[in-house]
C-alpha cells in the first residue's frame, strides 16, 4: 500500500514517525499537513458481509459454523440499499418481477449488462410500476410479460416507450392451456402455430403467422362455439381452455405488441437489435437471484428482501465502495421514522380537512 495523498493539496505524503497508538503518521511536504492512515475495519467486514451475500459460501463453510461471521454481519443486516436516479436513456429496458412470498414480490429493471432499478411491493399492480419507472429515464423500448399493471405503468411514466410482448410468454399462455399434447385436432394446430411463434425473424415471417393464425380462427369458428350444459344449469363452452387459448393469442395480435422487435423504423432509432424475448432478465438477474435465495435458505423474509436488493445494487454500473456505503445508506430505525412522519402528516391534513382548508 502506498503513501496516502495529502486531504488539503492532493500531494503524496511521507512518512513521519508514529502517533501515540503505534500507527504509521504521514506529513504532506507542501502543506506540512499530518495525517494517520485509518483502518476501517467496519469496512472490510462490510464488504465481506457482501460477498457472502452473493457468494456461495455458507455459515457452515466457515470456521466454527460462522458464529463469528454471524456475529459481525449482524448490524448489516439493518441497512437498506438506494436504488440510484437513472438519467442515461437506455435503448431497450427488460422488467419482470420476482416473487418472494405470496405478497412481497421485487420489481426489477434491468438492461443487457446492468441492473437500473428496483423496487419492493406487494404485488405487480400500476402504482408500484410507476415508482420504478419514475426513478429510470425512458426508454426506447421495453420487453416485458404484458402485464396489465406495466403497461398502465408505462402509459403514465413513459408514454413514448414501445412495448415488445415476450414471445416465449405468448407462447407459455397457449401452451398451459392446451399442454404439449393437445387431445384434438384444433388443440394440435394452435400449439403448432404458437410454438412457430418462437421462429418469427423477418416482417415476412410475422405477416405469415398472423394469416395462419387468421385461417385457424376461420376454420375452427364452428367446433369453438360448442357449448356444454353442467349439472348446476349452467351452460359453458365445451373447449374453454382452447377458446382462452385462442383469444389470448388474438388478443396479442390486435395488440400489435408481439412484432415490435421488427419495426425497422424503431431499430434505427434504438441504435440495437431488439430482442423478442425477455430471457435476458428471466433467465439471466432472476435465474442468479434464485440461486442466491436457494444458496441461503432459511433466511426470514425480511433478510431475503434485503439480500435481493443489495444483489440488485452490487449489480448496478457503479456501486460504491464499501466505506461509502456505510455512510450513505440507511437503516430500518431511519425508514420506520420515515413511515411515521409521513402517517403523522397523513394525520395532520385529514384533521384540517375536517374544519376547512381555511383552518391553515
């Protein structure tokens, strides 16, 4: 380790002597300045607590079952990671989200390299779409399932952003209703036109599927409109997993979100070849924060939530060092008075409200 560099004038600085603890003192010869290199040990056990956040080692790995590690990680586990204000524009964002318990799940933005944002409720509904993408610059693109939540999201926060419908998802809905061995000859041939779906490369391509699609709907109309009276009087359609099927796929195609990635005009402008599937973030972020999760099992939620989102911010562009972290992020008694100010103030304007505005 070299010479540390003078605070007030930036030059290197030499050795002088020691302080009265025994550590190495260091004077500037410009300025005459002293200092003392410090050894911030919080630091380094901070940035091995992270480590072992997204590492594969385990307590048990570690000598004497890590009680010594659980020992020093404990006060770690109060800090919460920032998700950082994102204003480079991104040509083309993926966004999914990743369930943690039947309601907690994380929503993550994500590019082909970087993880840009994150964002923690407690289901995918619109309101907290909109929290990740106002924190985000817009992007030319997003690929996405299709949720109904994003895209409202999206039509609030990023009005000019295009959409690409996941492909592979397209194709997962078609094929939960009709399995990899439909049991009729329409089954058979709409699972057969959903799974080309996946071999779409050209414009041509696309106008091709969407005629064969056209002809199935024109041809099956009839054997689709069977109906099927049930014990209790009600009357259904016969092939109801078929017919959802069916609409789902139609349903994307009037949507005209499934050939987004073809759109010459919109490559140009993106700059990028646009991908058809969101596998970047499905199998790539989410695929690895799994593995974590599985990796430490037996975590209580709240430590699962907070190792996803220190995963999610060591995989930004710049995370910082560990040192300054320590000193930028915040803890669980900082967010609790947070919450509370915010109830207090909720509190205070509803009693306003209750004598007039004109009480103010």
């Amino acid at each position: 380790m070299g010479n540390p560099s003078c605070n007030i004038c930036g030059l290197a600085m030499i050795k002088h002597g020691t302080t009265a603890a025994g550590r190495r003192r260091f004077r500037c010869t410009n300025c005459g300045a002293i200092a003392s290199r410090a050894n911030n040990v919080r630091a380094r056990y901070f940035a091995t607590f992270l480590a072992f956040i997204v590492g594969k080692v385990v307590y048990r790995d570690l000598s004497g079952y890590g009680r010594t590690a659980r020992r020093r990680f404990e006060e770690f586990w109060r800090l919460w990671p920032t998700a950082p204000l994102v204003d480079e524009v991104h040509p083309v964002v993926f966004v999914d989200g990743i369930y943690l318990a039947r309601n907690v799940v994380m929503l993550i933005a994500c590019t082909k390299t970087h993880v840009i944002g994150w964002h923690m409720a407690r289901s995918e509904h619109a309101g907290a779409w909109s929290a990740l993408f106002s924190r985000i610059a817009a992007s030319c693109v997003v690929v996405c399932d299709g949720g109904s939540g994003i895209m409202k999201a999206l039509r609030q926060e990023w009005p000019t952003t295009r959409v690409q419908r996941c492909v592979f998802h397209a194709f997962n809905a078609v094929k939960r209703k009709t399995t990899t061995r439909p049991r009729t000859n329409a089954g058979v041939e709409l699972y057969a036109i959903a799974k080309a779906l996946l071999k779409v490369k050209t414009p041509q391509e696309a106008h091709a599927w969407r005629s064969e699609l056209t002809a199935w709907n024109a041809s099956w109309a009839e054997f689709l409109t069977q109906k099927t009276k049930l014990a209790d009087g009600r009357i259904v359609n016969t092939h109801r997993h078929l017919v959802d099927a069916k609409n789902s796929l139609n349903a994307l195609m009037k949507s005209g979100l499934l050939f987004t990635f073809l759109d010459p005009d919109l490559i140009a402008r993106a700059g990028v070849v646009i991908p058809a599937t969101s596998n970047q973030i499905e199998g790539g972020s989410n695929t690895l924060l799994r593995t974590m999760l599985r990796t430490h099992r037996g975590m209580c939620l709240q430590r699962r939530i907070k190792a996803v989102a220190w995963w999610c911010y060591l995989h930004t562009p710049d995370p910082l060092p560990p040192a300054q972290l320590l000193a930028h992020t915040v803890t669980d008694e900082q967010i609790v008075a947070m919450y509370q100010l915010a109830h207090d103030r909720r509190a205070a304007q509803e009693e306003l409200n209750m004598w007039g505005t004109g009480a103010e």
